[in-house]
C-alpha cells in the first residue's frame, strides 16, 4: 500500500497541475473572446464599453503580428486584475502613433505567449479604440530588471516595447523582463474589421510573469 502512495499523489498533484493550467488558458481564451466584442463596440461608438458589467477596465488597443497570426485585445492598465485577462497598456506611456514610447505588458504563459516566436523585422500593428492602426517594424531585443527598464517614454521618435517575464519558457517569477523594441514605420490608417505627463520612474517596473 505504502508503494502506491506516492506514485497516487504524484499523479493527483500532476492533474491538479494540468487542470490548473488549462482553466488559465481558458479563461484567458474566453476574456478575449468578450474584449474583442467590446473592442469592436468602442470603435463603432467611439465610447469605452467594458467587456463584461463587473470589470474595472476596459479594451483600449489590439495588438497583431499577422506573419504568426497573433493577436490580443490590450486593456486599459497594467494592474494585475487587467493583466489577469490581457495585456496592460503601461500607465504614464505614450498610446500607439504618439512621439515617445508606447508599453504594453502582458503574462509569457497566455497572452504574451506568442512573443517567442515573433523576429526581429516582423511587422506589428496596433489599433487604437478611435479605430486608428499604426505600423511598427520589430528591431531589437533586451533583457532587464523589472526595476531597470531604462525605458524613457518622452524619448524622441515613435517607438513600441511589448514586455513580458523572462526566461519566456519559465513557470516561476523572476526579476528579469524580456522586452520587443519596435518603431514606426507607417503613420495611422482608418480600422478595417477583418476576420499626457509621462516620467521614466512610473513605468519603472512590470508587474507580468
């Protein structure tokens, strides 16, 4: 008896690990699914629509990288309830198509999961709620302290940081981010449905894992 023990509760931890996971990924599945019907509802209203009654945020961008198919609906702030459903837009960041730098953060495991597969010179479009879309060409990488960003978002030119924990692989927090450098390479275009005061010490730190 005493030999079954542990390989039964290796096998209910690994289950209640599996079911954990899967429960994240759906809900995180499902949360998109509900930002992009209220996306669509703050572009053709120009008002901000939440994604459901109860939530204290609401769709403020979507992020695409068509060679990879990725895309997610960004939400206003990087608390970690926002994140817990989608990417943050950095408080204190430029939007996307302003001079400065405009930071959006996200969890490695769900939404920002596809940023391991996007490379240097891929192509990456934001859309604004007023419907506006920016072009961004990906140009350099970096790994950082979460307390160390060195991101300046009054610098000069038009730029883009998508950040996310690192190791990108890892299950466990740790103080490193991985941020995507981008700039601009093309100004707004009108959204076609297919299928303020900014300082460096308030976007010092990213709250994503």
């Amino acid at each position: 008896m005493r030999r079954l023990f542990l390989p039964l509760l290796l096998a209910l931890a690994g289950l209640t690990l599996f079911a954990q996971g899967t429960y994240i990924h759906a809900k995180a599945w499902l949360a998109q699914v509900l930002l992009e019907r209220a996306f669509a509802q703050t572009i053709a209203t120009g008002r901000d629509s939440k994604p459901w009654s109860w939530a204290d945020t609401w769709p403020v961008a979507r992020i695409e990288v068509r060679r990879i198919g990725a895309s997610a609906i960004v939400l206003s702030g990087s608390s970690g309830q926002a994140l817990a459903f989608g990417p943050g837009h950095v408080e204190f960041t430029a939007e996307a198509g302003e001079r400065g730098v405009a930071v959006y953060s996200a969890h490695r495991d769900t939404h920002f999961r596809f940023l391991k597969q996007v490379r240097i010179g891929d192509e990456i479009d934001v859309t604004r709620r007023d419907g506006k879309t920016f072009r961004y060409r990906a140009d350099a990488q970096s790994v950082v302290r979460f307390d160390q960003s060195g991101i300046d978002p009054e610098s000069d030119g038009y730029g883009l940081i998508l950040s996310t924990c690192w190791p990108l692989g890892a299950v466990t927090p740790g103080p490193d981010r991985y941020l995507l450098h981008a700039t601009l390479i093309e100004p707004a275009q009108l959204y076609t449905k297919t299928g303020s005061s900014r300082s460096t010490a308030a976007i010092s730190s990213f709250s994503a894992q």
